[in-house]
C-alpha cells in the first residue's frame, strides 16, 4: 500500500481533476465552493459557463474544426458524494480532503468515502475540456448538484437550456457495461414527537449497545447482496428483549444516509443491574445468530455492551418505545420483488437507511426503488400505512422518475461501436437498481437519448470505496473514441 501520487496516474488529465475533487469538500448541498472553483477554471479556459437557478453548471466547449455540423453530445455527473467515515475515524466532510492510497491497482480512501462515484465521471468530463487534441463536435457539460440526498439538481433543471441531442451520463460502476435504464426512487419520512418520562424505579443502570463492522454498501446496487442493515439487526434486538428484561430505551441512532445501507448503530437504554448479565447473554445468543446468517456475506458484526457511568433520568415513554420498535421491526426492508422482465434485476426494493429517536426527534427515512414507478409510489404508500396504524406519521417526497431504456438509439450504438474500435469486446447492456439522473433529465428534454458508462467502481457509499485505476484509462479511451465517432 501506497500513497498516491496523482501526478503518476494516467491519463493524467484525468487523474489532475480528480485530485482537485479530492481536495475540495462537496457533500451533498455544499457544492459551492467546488462549482466557483470550477466555474472560474473553465472560463479562464475561455469556455462558456451557466449556473441555474438550482446550482447545476453547465460548461460548453465549442467543436473542434470541421466538426460544427455533428451531433452535440451532454457529458453529464453530479458534483456531490456520499460522506461516509468508520467510527472512530476524525474527518470533517466539509473541510478535510479526502485521504487516498493505491492497493493492488485500486485506489482508496480506506476510513472515509473516496468520492469515485460520481468524481470521476466529473473529472472525464473536464479532462474533455481541458484537452486541446480530441477531434469532437459541439460539447455541453452538466454538472448536477444533490443528487445522493434528493436529486433536486435533475428535478429542478430549467428546460431550454441544453442544446445537444445526445447524452452520455458518466455515474455507474462496473467497466465493460453500458446502462440503458435506472430504478425510480421515492422516501418515506417518517416522524414524531417523543415524550419523554421519569426514569420508573432508581438505581436503574445506563448501557449502550452497539451494533459495528457490517459492510454496507449503495442501497440500490448492493441491495440484493444479503448484507447485514444495523438498523433492522439492533432494532430486532430490542424488540425482543427490552420488554422481558424490564428495560427501556434512551435514545437510538443508526445510519447517516437513506441510500446507504446502515453499518453501524447504538442505542442507550436503562436496565436493573441484577439483569445485565442475562442482557449480555441474550446479545451473545442473537450476535451468534446473525453471524451465522450473514456467514459468507458479511462477517464482521459485533453486537457489543458496555455499562456506562452515567445517569439518566428520563427514558422514552413505554408506549412510543413500542410503537416505534414494533413499526421498525416488522416494516418491510431489503428485495420485495425481482423483475419478470429483466432477467437477475430487482424490481422493487426498500432501505431503512436512516433512525434516529431521541429527545429532540424521532424519524426514520426509509428508500424505496422501484425500475416501475407505479410499484415505487404503491410500495411507499404501503410503508407509510404500515407506520400509520402504529401512530406514526410519514410524508412522502416527491418520485423520482425511473429512465426507461431506448435500445434502438444512436446514441448506444455509437458507444458501442467504440468499444468494438478501442478494445475489440462487445459491451453488455444493463439496466441498475439505483437512480440515475436520466430518467429525470428525461422529463425535461424527453428527445435526448442517453447511455451511462463508467469505470470499476466497489463499495460506494462506504468507507473503503475503491476505483480500478487501470478502468478510469479505459472509459478515457472510449469516451474519446466515441466522441471522435459522432457523425
């Protein structure tokens, strides 16, 4: 292992751009910094620029000579990432850089999220620009802000705007693959109000236990894996035995993201002491459960106990306590249906992604895809019912649109005629359980024909996301080769 020096990685336009995206924080909402430094970049490159009324920016690099008259082609990704750490580790995601090392011929952030997805269609797409030597038509780049907390950079893009006919969105994962269509997405929030009690008895002893080392992972993509959810793992926990050891619950906490699968969770809950040590044998009994039902899967869970020193004197009203952990237990998670028309895809799917219940809130944000988005709205309604009759409220947001897939467009055909130049393989055609932003950016400009490519990209999401260094070369040979194509 290795730290990198980006300087040695090719191509190395590439690779320059994405260190600027390593050094300059972008969560979700908090793309400003990062969209004025690359606004003032590309005009000082002398290229127009636009932001809208959302924050997207839009850089357009004219044709080179003798390629006015062919087709305009949108290169399209999203400025901000996943921010995700292991506990434990001290990063600020609004400050800090990401830290990055080469292992084996991938690079990594091992504690944090490295940002990949979508950093480094981002940087393909300004490498375009910044290249004085690719024969090209009319270039448009769009740079979507928010699309990992609610894609209201696609949702809201003004209409009118993009003048090219043809779209290639740089924002999947697996090298030797073009996408042609994305599941549709909608959240379930789900809230309310806690009353807090006195504590029922004296003497009552604090213990957190936590749930650690589960692997996580993109909600859409690695959905059907089988991982373990700390979440619905600690939830379960609870509602089995909190009741029968007389115990009640503080405060709970798990996940940091709705498309992230949980990896971690803790709850606080006050016990009589003569009953901890039947706690810790019932933790052991459920921790060995699991384990063996993720063998293979995902092997490093840990339930823990820890007695704290402190003292609490007021817990969760019992009744709250047990609609909550009643309506999380037994709430729908992970593959609810797999596709009739697509062969090994998931239809429809849910993440409990997001719970916190303490004094200040209670709410769980829950994910459900969908590739049908009828079955994304019924699936949502179905969970927001479910919370309902326990007596807690949930509002939906607004549906993502899915992207439909268009296997007859020219657009895929000249991508795949670039594999067949640069590399002499066929590529396969796929459709991803997650969201992309072309279904949505469909809705504003439907004559657009689209087709997604990216490099090998593992654990978005998570801490420990990698990219195949090797695969970022591979999808800058192609995107120059099918630009150089385009008639």
């Amino acid at each position: 292992m290795q730290s990198v020096d980006f300087s040695q990685l090719s191509p190395t336009l590439v690779w320059k751009h994405f260190q600027t995206l390593c050094n300059i924080p972008r969560p979700s909402k908090q793309e400003q910094k990062l969209r004025d430094h690359l606004q003032t970049w590309a005009e000082q490159l002398g290229l127009e620029t636009y932001v809208d009324q959302v924050g997207n920016l839009i850089i357009r690099k004219a044709a080179s000579k003798g390629k006015e008259q062919v087709t305009g082609v949108v290169l399209q990704g999203h400025l901000d990432m996943v921010t995700q750490a292991n506990s434990g580790t001290i990063h600020d995601f609004t400050r800090d850089p990401i830290q990055a090392v080469l292992e084996n011929g991938w690079l990594i952030a091992k504690d944090t999220t490295l940002g990949a997805d979508n950093g480094i269609g981002v940087a393909l797409a300004l490498a375009v620009l910044e290249s004085d030597d690719i024969a090209h038509g009319p270039i448009e780049v769009l740079l979507t802000v928010d699309e990992e907390a609610g894609m209201s950079g696609a949702r809201l893009l003004e209409s009118g705007v993009l003048k090219s006919k043809w779209l290639f969105n740089m924002d999947t994962e697996e090298w030797g693959e073009l996408y042609l269509g994305c599941a549709g997405s909608q959240d379930v929030e789900a809230q309310q109000k806690l009353t807090y009690i006195a504590t029922p008895q004296a003497g009552l002893k604090t213990v957190e236990i936590s749930v650690s080392g589960l692997k996580g992972g993109h909600s859409g993509v690695d959905i059907h894996l089988g991982r373990g959810n700390a979440n619905v793992i600690l939830i379960g926990l609870l509602q089995q035995h909190l009741f029968e050891l007389s115990a009640y619950l503080v405060e709970f906490s798990g996940g940091s993201a709705r498309n992230a699968i949980p990896r971690e969770a803790t709850a606080l809950i006050v016990i009589e002491e003569k009953q901890i040590e039947t706690l810790r044998k019932h933790v052991q009994a459920y921790e060995q459960h699991y384990q063996e039902k993720l063998r293979g899967i995902d092997d490093g869970l840990k339930i823990t106990v820890e007695v704290k020193e402190q003292t609490l004197t007021e817990v969760i009203h019992p009744q709250q306590q047990t609609s909550w952990l009643r309506a999380l237990a037994s709430c729908p998670y992970g593959v609810e249906k797999m596709s009739k028309v697509l062969d090994h895809v998931v239809e429809t799917s849910n993440n409990i992604g997001v719970v916190q219940l303490n004094q200040q809130q209670a709410k769980a944000l829950i994910m459900v895809r969908s590739m049908v988005n009828s079955e994304a709205t019924r699936f949502s309604e179905q969970i927001a019912t479910h919370f309902s009759k326990l007596g807690i409220k949930s509002e939906l947001t607004p549906l993502v649109s899915g992207w439909t897939p268009n296997p007859d467009s020219e657009a895929l055909k000249c991508l795949q005629q670039a594999y067949q130049t640069a590399f002499k393989i066929e590529p396969h055609l796929k459709v991803i359980h997650a969201g992309l932003e072309c279904g949505i950016i469909a809705e504003h400009y439907p004559d657009l024909q689209m087709v997604s490519f990216g490099p090998d990209i593992q654990g978005a999401h998570a801490p420990g996301e990698r990219v195949k260094v090797d695969t970022v070369e591979k999808c800058w040979k192609l995107l120059v080769t099918a630009l150089e194509s385009v008639k």
